[in-house]
C-alpha cells in the first residue's frame, strides 16, 4: 500500500515537475520577447531555485514511513494476588496511540499474535510499548519499553520494572 502511494506522488511530482518545465520555457519565451535577454536570465534563475525549492519540499513529505510492529511476546511476567498474569501490550509511536493487544489469560509467557502499523513514522521517533496485567478493579502497569526507532527490521528485548521481558520486532521503510 506504501508502495502505490509512493509512486502515485512520485507520479504526481513529476507530472508537476513537467507543468513547470513547459511554464518556465512559456514564460522565458514571453519574456524575451517583450523585455530582452537580460530579464529572461532573472527568470531562469528564480524558476529554477522554484523547482529546487519544490523539489527540496516534496522530499520532505516523502521522508515519512511505514512502520510495523510485530512479534510481540513476552516471558518471565510476574503473578499477583490474583494469580498468573492477564497481559495486554499497548502500543504507541510519537505521541500516536497504535492500539492494543488481546488479553492473554493466566499466561506468564503470553506471545500475541496482533500487528501494528503507522504510516507517519520518521526515523528517531519514539515508539513506546507498555506491558499491562488486566485486573477486575483496575490494570496494573507492569513495565514500559521505550525507544527512538531507526530504518530497518530491528527485534529488541526491555526488561519490565515489575518482572519479566518483552520481546517485539519492528520494522521502518
């Protein structure tokens, strides 16, 4: 899907690109023949910092990505009064919440199965992952992953302030 949409701008650029190209040969034209050749220059000049200027800016919005979160399991997690943990993992990127998992019952090892994808993503943005035991009253946070995310497939394990370890894997691109 990221695919198409990249292609439908580059199309679009470069569709945009030509209009301009054809413009700039118009307008030089028109130029030259009502004022001289010493204007039309001026006009080449600031038509083709436009196009850098255009170009420069249509990258910009080409350097967002698609990232993928998946494989996410955890091992190790600890029991409560309740007994063994229901866990849940919440995943966020920047300040964007990208969902939750299923509630693993009674698992201490729970692997889940769901993925998750933000289409926004830019590299060095923060994806936050929180591990969380479901309970009757209220859920219990059991630990928080955290990190700046970089192009790749790239798999992590965090360390849960209350016990235990996620796993997960990602991908930017």
């Amino acid at each position: 899907m990221l695919r198409v949409q990249q292609v439908l701008v580059r199309d679009s650029f470069m569709e945009l690109i030509r209009a301009l190209v054809v413009f700039k040969t118009w307008a030089c034209k028109w130029t030259s023949e009502r004022q001289g050749t010493e204007t039309t220059a001026s006009f080449e000049a600031m038509a083709s910092s436009s196009s850098s200027l255009l170009l420069f800016l249509c990258g910009l919005s080409l350097a967002a990505a698609q990232l993928r979160v998946f494989n996410l399991r955890a091992s190790g997690l600890p029991s409560d009064l309740l007994g063994t943990t229901d866990g849940y993992v919440t995943v966020f990127c920047a300040s964007n919440s990208l969902g939750k998992t299923s509630v693993r019952n009674n698992n201490a090892n729970p692997w889940w199965e769901e993925e998750f994808s933000y289409f926004k993503a830019q590299e060095g943005d923060v994806l936050r992952l929180e591990v969380h035991d479901r309970d009757v009253l209220f859920d219990d946070l059991i630990g928080v992953c955290q990190r700046q995310i970089k192009v790749g497939t790239n798999s992590h394990d965090c360390y849960l302030k209350k016990g235990g370890t996620l796993h997960y894997t990602y991908t930017l691109g």
